[in-house]
C-alpha cells in the first residue's frame, strides 16, 4: 500500500494528475469504496443533500465521542480518500465531496480516526459549495475542524495543509480579518512543520484577505518583506 500511495504521489509530482487519481481508485475499489469518474453537478448534489441528516447530528461531543477506528481495511481506506481529496482538489473537483462524505460516514459508522480531520474540513467546504444550509452546517464544520487541530498531534502539519478550506468558507461569512488571522496562524504552522508549499500558500491567502480587509499597502508590504524575510531562513 506505501508503495502505491508513493506512485500515486510521484505521478502528481511529475503533474500526472488523471493517472494519480486513477492509480488511488483502484486501490480503493479493492477496500470496497468506488467512486464515479466522472460526477455531474445534479450528482453530486444529491450525495450532499441524502448525507444532510447525517450531517445535522454531528458536533464536536459526537466526534470527541467516538470510538477510535480499529478496523484495517477502513483505515487503510480512509487514508487513500485523504490522498485522494488532495489529489482532486485542483483537478477533479466534482468527487472531492463525494469522498467527504464518504470519510464522514465512515467516521459517524467505523469510529474517529486521524483523517477525520482532513474529511471534516473538506466538508465544510463542500457544504459551502453545494449546500443551502451554509450559515449553519459549512459554519459548523469549518469551526469542528479547527477545534479538532487543537492539540492533536499533527496540529502543525494539519493546520497547514487545509487552512485555504477554512479560510475560503470564512470569506463567504465572516469578516475578512478572520482568514488573515488563520492565515497568518497556517504560516507558522507551516514552518514549524517544514512545509514550504503550504507555507508560501497561506503567505498569499493572508496577503489576499489583508489586502482586502485592512487597505494599508504600506504595511501590507512591510509584512511580505518580513514574511519572504522569515522562509529565507
């Protein structure tokens, strides 16, 4: 299974995209979770609106109250969608909350495991993007992972990796001064975990919402020198 995650990596690197995602799918056909190629919108809504009863009975005493996930095969599973969604997200943008959803259920059904995390957050952001309920679901579930990342032990890595979620869902309901703060937060996440690439991802989306919130070019400028100053290190 590493050697397959690896291929699938490599081939995303070399900007392979449709043969990574291909090379994810058959692993997880072969744990008993298929997912269509190709999604359409009508699709795709539907999935997001049969899981909203689920979806409205989860809080963070109910995820906290989970039993850990034991089973292997899930595991292995819910590591590949994790994959899978990081893969997609540029590419194939259609079965990202497809996989949500299925990592949600899986979770609710299987029990908590360290990819619930990465599940919670891009449901949010799909509830965002295909649901009517936003205010009170996408909300919910942005504000659920981030209290998630406190204390866990990959809080770093994770934070970096999917605060341009929760930053595109604060966008849309809340003021732009909250993404620049979890921006900001991502960045030092982002060094602490040695991720360059999502480091540099959270410097632009805090001087998008900064420059948008707070209109002071000046200062905006004297922040990118200290930023750009900070990874040079």
């Amino acid at each position: 299974l590493n050697s397959r995650a690896l291929r699938a990596k490599l081939l995303a690197s070399q900007q392979q995209y449709v043969e990574a995602i291909n090379e994810v799918l058959a692993v997880l056909s072969c744990f008993g979770e298929e997912f269509p190629r190709d999604a359409s919108l009508a699709y795709v809504s539907s999935e997001i609106n049969a899981a909203l009863p689920m979806l409205r009975n989860v809080t963070k005493e109910t995820i906290l109250g989970l039993k850990p996930m034991t089973d292997k095969s899930k595991l292995n599973a819910m590591k590949f969608m994790d994959l899978l969604i990081t893969l997609s997200f540029n590419c194939d943008s259609m079965i990202v909350p497809l996989v949500a959803c299925r990592m949600m259920k899986l979770s609710i059904e299987k029990g908590y495991c360290d990819d619930t995390i990465p599940g919670i957050a891009h449901m949010s952001y799909s509830l965002l993007l295909y649901s009517e309920d936003i205010e009170l679901l996408s909300v919910r579930f942005g504000r659920l992972g981030e209290n998630l990342l406190v204390g866990n032990p990959q809080e770093h890595s994770l934070r970096a990796r999917l605060t341009q979620l929760h930053c595109t869902v604060k966008y849309f309901l809340e003021p732009l001064q909250a993404a620049s703060d979890m921006a900001q937060n991502a960045y030092n996440s982002a060094r602490t975990a040695g991720d360059v690439d999502n480091a540099m991802l959270s410097l632009v989306v805090y001087c998008m919402s900064h420059l948008f919130s707070i209109p002071d070019l000046v200062g905006l400028h004297k922040k990118m020198i200290s930023f750009l100053y900070q990874m040079a290190k």
